[in-house]
C-alpha cells in the first residue's frame, strides 16, 4: 500500500507544480480597471503568449521601467516585478488604434506590428497605459485573466469581454 502512496503523492506533486507554472493569482491595486475590477480584486492569471491574446480580454503584463520598454525583460522573480492589469484594444496585425496610442508611437504605421500590442484601462482617467507608454513588447505579457475578481461579497465571473457602456 505504501508505494502507491507514494506513487499518489509524486504525481498530485507533478501535478501541481505543472499548475504553478500554467497559471498564476494576482491582486488588483489601483483604480484603472474601474468598474470592472476593484482595488483587492484577486484574479485567476492563465499565463500566455501574445499568439493567445485577443481584443476585449484582460490581460497582466510587466510595467515600462524609467527607460520604457528599451531594457530586456527582467530576469528578477516575477513577485519583485511591477504589473499593470489592462484591457487589449488591439492586437498584431489590427488597424492601429489612433485613440489607444501617442501620436509618436513607434513603429509608425497602419497596422498594430508583429511582437506588439495595445491595452487600456477601463476607468480611461486612472490609467496608464498605451496611450502614454505606446506598444506593449509580446514579451512583456504575463498572461490573460481567466477568472475573477474574488473579492468576498462579489461573484466569481468569467472575464473576457469589455464591460457594457452606457449611452449616458
């Protein structure tokens, strides 16, 4: 009985390292994902590639640093890191969303470039995002929230689209 007890304990172990690296719970702070997402909010982080992201989904990727997106990624462990939680507006390969980006972003052009994309926040007077930073790298991306926010007192929802808006 004992070694398949073992044999268990290996592979529930197996199995939830495999998880640990699949997916990852991160907490909401600031107001820029305002009504969406609440300062404390917990999400349910899938981590991805930028050939997984899509327009509407809300994603986590790793801050500009006092030089932009010039610097490599870091190589520091992600908890010593600084995210942004943001909406995709658009991704390689869309037409550039003038209103998302500086008037100076780089690389000039039509369409959203190979390796980049654009996020916004939710709450547009809170937020810093594509519209001061420019394109986001590819590289930069953590990953797509799958679910939240858990927050007691707030029901579990599926996160993938934009709020509605009012006309209002």
């Amino acid at each position: 009985m004992r070694p398949y007890l073992a044999a268990a304990t290996a592979c529930a172990l197996i199995a939830l390292l495999g998880l640990r690296r699949r997916f990852t719970l991160v907490t909401v702070t600031g107001d820029s994902m305002m009504p969406a997402l609440a300062p404390g909010d917990r999400l349910l982080v899938r981590r991805a590639s930028l050939r997984g992201l899509r327009r509407g989904q809300i994603a986590v990727v790793e801050a500009p640093g006092a030089e932009g997106y010039l610097t490599p990624p870091s190589r520091r462990p992600m908890t010593s890191r600084e995210w942004m939680i943001k909406r995709v507006t658009a991704v390689p390969g869309d037409p550039r969303p003038h209103d998302s980006l500086p008037a100076a972003a780089e690389p000039p052009g039509e369409l959203v470039p190979e390796g980049m994309f654009v996020v916004r926040g939710d709450n547009v007077a809170w937020s810093r995002d594509s519209r001061q930073i420019g394109y986001i790298p590819g590289e930069r991306l953590l990953g797509i929230a799958v679910r939240g926010p858990w927050e007691p007192g707030r029901e579990r929802t599926a996160i993938t689209r934009a709020p509605a808006r009012s006309a209002c």
